[in-house]
C-alpha cells in the first residue's frame, strides 16, 4: 500500500512543477513619469495568473493613466517563461523625447532550475541618445543567478541613465558617467562583492 502511495506521488510531482512555472515571468515597466526602466523576474503563485500563464500566451500588457489626461505615462509587460516562442524577445521604451532603450531577453534553460520549473534569462539593454550604446551586455537574471532585477533611472532628455542590479545578498550601482564599457555579468558580481565587503566592514 505504501508503495502504491509513494507511486503516485512521484508521478504527480513533475506536473506540479509544471503548473508553479505559470506563475514565471520577467516584468518590464517603462514609466515616463519617474523616468523608470525596470526588468525583474518574477515569481507568482496564483489560480489567475497560472491559467493564463497555462494558456502560454506570450505577454500580459498594461498601461497605466498616471494623471488621467487619456495618455499613458507607463507601460508594464509580463513575459510568459512557457511562451511558445524560441527566438529573443524585444522590447522598446520611450523614456524622454530623447532618450529609449531596446530591451532583449532570451529565455534560458539552467539544470538547476529546470528541476525546480522556473527560468532563468539574458538581458541586453540597447540605450539610444545621440548614438547608440550597449549599456547592458547579455546579464543572466532569474533562478541560478546572482541577479533578480535591473532598473534604469534616468536623469533628463539627454544624459542617459544610472543602472542599479539587485540581488538576494546586496546589489550594485553604476552611476551613468562611470560606464565606459558595457555591464557584463563579470563587472556586475564582481561590483556586488566589492559592496557587500565594504557593508560587512562599516
């Protein structure tokens, strides 16, 4: 009888973790308002979102009348991790008159997430002024990272944008002036221990 127990319950596992990965999903918001770009990964546990998640449409969309003039000052966009879509996804925001960002994601599988049923992605952020500018170079969020969410801020039309990345431990914070090169994983975790050290000190 014990055995006929333990059956059935490793055979309902794996669609368990099937059905907590609904509730997976990279959040975009491009706020005009705050001058605001933030990616961060998400994980939700609900009937709602997982039915629709379940359906394995690509986005959830929305906008937000901040001021009720009938115009949206921001955007967010759900990104569904069971999207049947295999090629990168793209995604514009308009924060100033003068300045936007391209965002791409690609989804990306790790072992030790695709146990647990989540995602882990690439992110690559284009920054548009006068010229364009890598400012984030394919920097991995999500489970089995260091990283759970970057935000953009910006300064005004033309002066382009500080970067902040979070994560679990401490984050880092490149003020825009100081980027010459573009972030990469390297330079962001190797930014989060130098900070966590010097918290750890004070």
């Amino acid at each position: 009888m014990k055995r006929a127990y333990l059956v059935a319950f490793f055979c309902i596992l794996p669609s368990l973790a099937v059905a907590d990965r609904y509730g997976d999903f990279i959040r975009i918001e491009c706020n005009q308002d705050l001058g605001l770009l933030e990616i961060s990964e998400n994980v939700i546990f609900g009937s709602k979102i997982g039915d629709y998640f379940a359906q394995k449409k690509s986005l959830y969309e929305y906008t937000i009348d901040v001021n009720g003039n009938d115009k949206s000052h921001a955007q967010i966009v759900l990104l569904n991790s069971l999207r049947p879509e295999k090629k990168p996804f793209t995604y514009h925001c308009q924060l100033a008159e003068n300045l936007s960002y391209d965002i791409t994601i690609n989804t990306i599988g790790k072992s030790e997430c695709t146990d647990l049923g989540y995602s882990s992605y690439t992110v690559r952020i284009s920054e548009y002024t006068n010229e364009k500018k890598v400012l984030v170079d394919d920097v991995q969020i999500g489970c089995g990272t260091s990283l759970e969410k970057i935000q953009l801020t910006s300064r005004d039309n033309n002066a382009g944008s500080d970067v902040t990345f979070l994560s679990p431990s401490g984050g880092a914070y490149f003020m825009y002036d100081e980027i010459s090169n573009s972030l990469t994983d390297e330079i962001v975790i190797k930014k989060i221990k130098e900070q966590t050290v010097y918290d750890n000190s004070n």
